[in-house]
C-alpha cells in the first residue's frame, strides 16, 4: 500500500515542480525563432514581437497563452472561425480566438498587423529602427496603456531583442546560444543545432516521491493524498500578471506557500524575492502579492486611501511601490502604520503642514 501512495504521489508532484517559461529568457530562447521567422515573412521587426509576447503573455504565464496558446491577446472579431475562449480583459468574458500550436499565434499576429488599414504606416519604417515601430504600435492604437511604447522598448534594451533583427531563421538559434551561453549544456536545444551529431537518450527509471507515510486507515491517507493533490495544483497554476504599475511582473500566493517554494518556481534567488518585496519571513500567506523583479520608485496614481488594517507594506504591494520610497513619500518612519482614511500619496511627496 506504501509502494501504491507513492507511485500517486510521483504523478502528482511531477506536475508540482513543472513549468514551462518560467522566465522572460525562458520565454525568449522558446519563441525566438518564431518572430525571426515571422520577421522573414511579413517585414516586422522581431525585436518588436518578442517584446509584444513577453508583455502580453506576462513571459508565457497568462492564462490566454497557456490555455488558448494565444500569446498577443488577439480577440475573436468579426473574420475569426476558429476556436474561442473567455477571458475577461477589459471588459468580462471577451471572446479571445485559441490555437493549436503558438506558431499559429505568432503567424496570426503578423497577418492581424499587415492587413489592418490601422498600421499600414508601420511598414514605412526602417524594419530595424524598433523605437519607431513602438511608438508606431501605441500611435495606431494598439494599446491602451499611454506608456505602451516604452514598456516594449525597455523589454527590447534590457534583454538585447534588437540582436534579433539582424539574424535570420537559419542562424537564429546560434544567435539565442549567443546570447545564453549555458545553453550548450542543454541537450534538448543543442539537438536543433545539430540534430545528426545528438542522440536522445533513454531517461533513467524515476525517482519515487513518497508521501509522508503514517499508521491509519485507507480512508485516511487516501484523503492526505488528495489533500497534498489539490494543493500541488493550486501552487503549480500559478500565472504571472503583468501590474498596471509599468508592467511589473508579478503573482497572488493561491495557497498558503513559502519564498523558497516560488523561487525554485520561478527560477529566482531567494534573497532577491525577500528584497524586492521587503520580506522578513519564508512564509507566503494566501492573496500575498509578490513581485518578481524590483518594484519602482513610484505608483501609476497620484494619491490612495488607506484602508481600515492596512500597513505600508500592504499599500506597497498594491501599488508595486518600493516600502522605503512610500515612507518617505509620505513623511513618515519606518514601521509607522497609515490610520484609516490616510490619504497616501503615491507619486509626489506629501506637501509639508
């Protein structure tokens, strides 16, 4: 019976630990080659999809990336046939077109801007000048947000997606291994550079994860074992969400977790998660919100009321505002906790008495 709960617990946790993209690099080295080859077709800087992909998909997490494989958020419109999926984005329950493969995704996302009367201007632009083509995006209406085409730009210089646009599909692996160099390590992505020269090898028998095992009945370990389950799933559909604060990337704990749980998640060090959210403890409570890169020195909103219970940290959290940059914002000591009906203030410093 011992052998039975761990060969359930091995299916269970093997899901536990998996996550595919689990960063923007990750994301990168996966979808490179798609907006190269998209780039080759339909004159679109890949620089400028890559960074479109990494926003709209939160680096891959989104629920339209993983369950529609859509990853530029394009909604169904009047010529779309294919599958559909709700999902409410700036409205509830938008109908978003799904696909088959994300190839498919990116392949559509090409047709959407070439034969869109809206962005006709786009392809009188120099294919490699991607500052133009951002502010062309948000000029045509692309998106709402009004720092759209600096968001696209910063994804573009923080993680070098220009070296993209002077590649093509036949060296654009060799470009990624470039830039990520540890890749040659990885079988998986050396076998698309040289699939003759690679031989797959047979995984070795898998290691068995037991679940804590205790003298009771059938019923009751049974129901242990569901328990453990449930809360592996949970933890396991985390999504990253892309904030209204400059797009900061970030997450809400599902269930009561720990820092050393989504660093290992998330492929992030321990000591940078605490940092950037100004922990002091392991332990994630459920609704926590945690970022995964620093938060900025300011808000998207001038002013916050403080809620009834609420600290600065809460607060700063909300906004993806650095705690010590809201103190001082405020005039206030570290530690010292808003009264309810506070009028914090989040982009200026509080005006003197």
């Amino acid at each position: 019976m011992k052998r039975l709960f761990s060969i359930v617990s091995l299916l269970v946790l093997s899901t536990f630990s998996a996550q595919t993209w689990a960063t923007e690099d990750q994301y990168i080295q996966k979808f490179a080659k798609y907006a190269v080859e998209e780039m080759e077709k339909y004159k679109i800087p890949a620089s400028i999809t890559l960074a479109q992909g990494l926003l709209e998909t939160g680096g891959g997490q989104s629920r339209l990336a993983q369950e529609g494989k859509n990853h530029f958020g394009i909604k169904c419109k009047e010529d779309w046939t294919g599958k559909t999926m709700k999902h409410t984005d700036d409205a509830p329950n938008e109908c978003f077109r799904v696909y088959d493969d994300p190839r498919q995704s990116y392949e559509d996302h090409s047709i959407f801007l070439s034969t869109r009367k809206y962005y006709t201007n786009l392809f009188n632009l120099d294919m490699k000048d991607y500052k133009a083509w951002a502010y062309g995006l948000k000029k045509a209406g692309y998106a709402t947000n009004p720092r759209y085409a600096s968001i696209l730009i910063g994804k573009i210089e923080r993680y070098r997606l220009y070296e993209y646009d002077n590649t093509n599909s036949k060296e654009v692996l060799y470009a990624v291994l470039k830039m990520y160099p540890d890749l040659k390590d990885d079988r998986t992505f050396m076998a698309q550079l040289e699939p003759s020269k690679m031989t797959v090898k047979k995984s070795k028998d898998p290691v068995t994860v037991e679940v804590p095992y205790k003298q009771t009945s059938y019923a009751q370990q049974q129901k242990r074992v569901e328990r453990i389950k449930t809360k592996a799933e949970i933890l396991n559909s985390i999504l990253i969400k892309s904030h209204p604060n400059e797009g900061l990337k970030y997450i809400v704990i599902p269930e009561d977790t720990t820092v050393k749980f989504i660093a290992n998640k998330f492929k992030i060090s321990e000591s940078r998660l605490a940092k950037w959210n100004e922990l002091d403890s392991d332990v994630l409570k459920k609704n926590d919100i945690v970022f995964l890169e620093s938060k900025n020195s300011a808000g998207n909103t001038a002013t916050y009321t403080a809620g009834s219970g609420e600290d600065m940290h809460d607060i700063a959290q909300k906004f993806g505002i650095k705690l010590n940059k809201l103190y001082a914002k405020n005039r206030m000591d570290e530690g010292q906790k808003p009264s309810a009906g506070q009028l914090i203030y989040l982009i200026d410093k509080k005006p003197r008495n």
